[in-house]
C-alpha cells in the first residue's frame, strides 16, 4: 500500500508528467521532433522539477508560477541524457533504446540540441523579477554539467584518479543540476540569500550522496531492477567511488592486479565478491550515510513546509533500488 | 585601398573579435575549454553581430550596451557550425581541421554544447526591460535553426526535393539566425513594433539571397578562395537552389540523366558547364538581385544612419568572392 511519502511524490510526478505532456511541439520537421517527444515523455523520477515545486511552494508560490521553470530543469535533464548516451555509447536508457540506437547519432546530436533550447525556451516563460539572475544561474549550471562530462570522460583513460576529482566530477556533473532546481524555486518565491545558499548546500550533499548510492547499486543491485546489464563499466574503465575507494587502500602492486581482475571480469557476482572483501562497500555506505546528515543540517532554518517534503524526498532517494 | 564600407565593416569585427577573446572562459578541465577557444577565436565575417550593433547603434545605443548579445549572436553562430560539421562530416571549416576531425566526435558535441550554453549566459548580461521577449526570440530562433539542419539532412535522402521546400529550408538555416540579430539590436533599442517587423524582413530576404549566392560560388568561385573542395557536395546528394531550378526545368528522364551525372562527377569544371547550359545560374542571379532590392525595401522607414550601414553591409556582402 502506498505511504504518504509515495503520494506526495506521485502528486508531483503527475503534475510534471502532465506539463510535459502540454508543451507545445512543432509537428515539423518529424526527423527532429519525434525523437525529441520520444525522450521527454519517459518515465522518468522527475526529482529535478520535483524539487523547484517543493522548494517554491513550501515558500507559497502557486504552482502554475513554478512549473515552466521546473519543466525546464527536467528538460534540461534530458537534453544532457541524450547527449551523453551518445557520448558514452549507451544502448538502453530507462529499458528503451536510447535516441542514437534507435534513430542515428546525427539525429540524437540535433534533437538533443532541440530539447536544450526548449529548457531555455521553458524558463524564459516564468514571470518574475530574478528572470535575468535565473538565466545567469540556469547556463552557469550548464557549463558546469558539460564539466561534469568532460571530466567523466577524461577519467575513463586514466588510472590515477584520485576520491577528491572524482567528487568534483560527480558534483559538476549531478549535484549542481540539483542545487540549481532548489534555487531556481527559491528565486521564484524571493528568497533571502542566506535561505538560497542553504538550498545549495542541501542539494549538493544530496547529489553527492545519491551519485555514491548509484554506484553502490551499480554493484550490489540486481540488473533487472536496473534496466541494465552491469559490471560492464568496470571493464570499459568507467570511475566509482567504491572503486577509487578500493585502490586508494592498496599498494601498487595490488591496484595493478584489482584493475586487471576488473578488465578482464564482466560477471557482477564475481565483481560484487571483490568489492565486499576490499571494505569499500562499507566504507562507501557510510559517507552516504555521513552526506546525507549533512544534508539535512541544511533544511534547519527553512519553513516546516520546505523542510518536511525536501525531507520526504530525500528518504524516497534513500529506498529506491534503481 | 580599403574603401569606406570595408573599413566600417573592419571597425565592427574588431570591436567583435576583442569582445570574443575577453570573454572569461574557465580554463578547466582542459578537454572541453581548448576546443571551445579554437573554435570561438577564429577568422570569422562577423556578420550576425555586425548586424545587431549596426542597428542597435543606428538606433542611439552604445555599443558597450550591445556587445554581450551582439556575442551572444556570434557565439551561437559557432556552435551551430561546430554541431553542423560533426553532422555534414565535414573535414574543414574555415581552412582549419573541423573540432571533430582535430579532436573526435564526444569532443565536438561536448564543447559544441558548452559553445551553445556561453550563447544564452552572453545574452543574460544583456541590461533591458525587453529581455524576457529577446530570451523568447532566440530561444524559438535556435528551435527554427535545428528545424533547418533536420531539413537540409532530410533532403540529402530525397530527389524530390522542391525549390519552394528548398526555401523554406535555407531560411530556417541561415535567414531566420540574420534576422534575430537585427531584432534582438531592435529590442535593445526598443524599437516599435512596425520597424521590428521591417528588420526581420530586411534580414530574411538578405539571408535568402546570400544562401542562394552561396550555391552559386560552390558552382562558380574556384577552390582556393573558397578554402574548400568544390564539387563533392553534389555527389553527396546535397540539394541547392541552382540544381533545383535546373530540376524543375527537366521532364523524367532529362532529370535522372543531370543526377546520375552529378552522382558521377566531382569535377567542378564539368559540373560548372552543364549549369551554365541549363540556364538555372542566370536565373539564380536574377532570384538573387531580385530579394536584394524586396530586402532594402523594407528599410525605407528606418533611420537614415540605420538604412546606410545596413546598406553598406549589402554591399559588402554582394562583393564577397567566398
């Protein structure tokens, strides 16, 4: 039976769902706007508008006011999904074939264009006063994502990799998108900037967090769940915490045979086996645990409203199992 | 000796090329901001920002009021050349190695993406009461510029292509990027309604000739001035207004005789002499002088120091050998 937290978020989820379903599409050219419709009516956790919505109600903002911002941020989302399952050659994407599977890469490149525009287009259509500051913050965000990717990207033909430039690949690349919806709704109501800071700060642990626990399932879930096969970034050199954790812990010797063994191994059993001996698993769990802590700290001075559904959000994050 | 319209046009591309190379650009991480520099800082015309400072200027603003969107139009210029190229898999742009030939594919997306971010961040420092309308105007500027590339890769599978879509086509392209540098200079000066409509005109029939005079110098220029191979591109089925015209003149079999024949030559010498026989680069020309004079028409109503610069980068733009 569904709690209360399932609702709250289902209430929302709805809403974004239905917004994007009402965005205005040119039918023409089809070569462009198919695919694009094809990725942003997904099923998708919406956690992005999600948190505009939360965070500008809380603060007594109507809805209608918030919602061209937040569907840009979900927009805005999918633009660097599609972007990014060309650039890491992914095949499937939430259990579909991603656009340049399904379509070609051209396709993926120029519909993925569309959609960025289109999350720009979104929140140039919110009233307010802080538009211009909004759309300063909302490209800043931006350039920090394709950041985010370039370092993901670089860090694939490295071996070096340190916990510390992992963390500031992870936080460019997911939790600035998150801090950017928490503030983007405190904009909208007028917050002061001390409120907008710890929103921030909020959303970035939270990020950090939540990147920690995806590498955690990426290892301990089962694919099914996932939608995906695993163990097959390991091999394709693709950076974890857990496993920058593992190497940080060994000897030169040991992070030779340890890459190795993940080269050479695709089996997420036998993956799976290796991390829990090494301890990083653990490890990994409680700086999750120590993040999200963190985390709430910052909700302390916000209203009862904000403070109690970011709350029921985070706990949502906290058990999902894909 | 340079004459007075080449040495007003070398006044604005420098006052353009030092606003590009003081724009900030984070130096890190490396693999995303190196290619963005090559691109941004190269030997460009400069005419869509040439076209918002003219009018803005035309109107009493001062340039430093104009600049940021002025970059902002030039800025996305780029990214869509950079995004274009990966697309059209050309090898040069400019006479230097295209982003994804010096570097690879992922580079050029990424960097593209983050060219494509810098546009909207140059626009946001834009101070106006009508920046809201203006962030509107790009955004749906940008929607039409990817409808154009969608098209024009459309077309390249097509041999029934029309002289009529063929239009629509370039419009979207390269008209439709003109014209929102004109208004976007307009809406900085606050112009009426009226004359921004007359700007937009001006730009669209401007942008119609120049496309069609481009398909004209791929026939007529030689490869040196153009910096480029001649020739190929009609192997590779790319449509242009002169091939169209030539089309529409023929029955059946006269047309798949002229395509197979284009299919197998990439001399552009043959190439140039069965467009001559076919009379389609007369009649282009007079397509091309006859937008000319619809397109000054329209800045009648304008300011004398507005109508003069405009007029003087037509005929700048109508001297061009590439």
């Amino acid at each position: 039976m569904p709690n209360q937290i399932t609702l709250l978020i289902k209430k929302y989820q709805d809403i974004i769902n239905r917004g994007l379903e009402e965005i205005p599409i040119p039918g023409f050219p089809n070569s462009l706007y198919e695919p694009l419709v094809y990725s942003l009516h997904t099923q998708g956790k919406r956690i992005r508008p999600i948190l505009t919505l939360m965070v500008g109600e809380g603060f007594g903002v109507p809805i209608e006011k918030l919602l061209p911002a937040a569907l840009a941020l979900e927009t805005l989302h999918t633009y660097t999904l599609v972007h990014d399952d060309i650039m890491d050659n992914d095949d499937l994407r939430r259990g579909r074939p991603t656009v340049h599977k399904k379509w070609d890469v051209n396709t993926a490149i120029l519909s993925g264009d569309a959609i960025n525009t289109l999350a720009f287009r979104l929140l140039m259509d919110t009233d307010s006063p802080n538009l211009q500051r909004m759309g300063k913050l909302f490209t800043e965000g931006m350039l920090e994502i394709c950041e985010g990717q370039a370092l993901d990207m670089e860090f694939e033909h490295r071996i070096d990799v340190t916990v510390e430039e992992y963390m500031t690949m992870v936080t460019k690349k997911t939790a600035v998108l998150l801090a950017l919806s928490c503030k983007i709704g405190g904009l909208i109501a007028d917050c002061d900037e001390n409120t907008l800071m710890a929103l921030e700060n909020f959303a970035i642990k939270t990020g950090q967090a939540f990147q920690i626990q995806d590498d955690l399932l990426e290892i301990l879930s089962d694919e099914e769940a996932m939608g995906k096969s695993l163990g097959s970034d390991f091999a394709a050199g693709k950076k974890t915490y857990p496993m920058l954790l593992a190497l940080s812990g060994m000897n030169k010797k040991e992070q030779k045979e340890f890459l190795t063994f993940l080269k050479n191994n695709s089996n997420i059993i036998k993956i799976r086996e290796r991390f829990l001996k090494s301890g990083s698993i653990d490890k990994a769990g409680r700086t999750v645990n120590e993040l999200i802590t963190e985390s709430k700290e910052n909700l302390k001075g916000c209203p009862s409203q904000v403070r109690d559904s970011l709350l029921a959000l985070l706990e949502f994050l906290q058990k999902r199992k894909s």
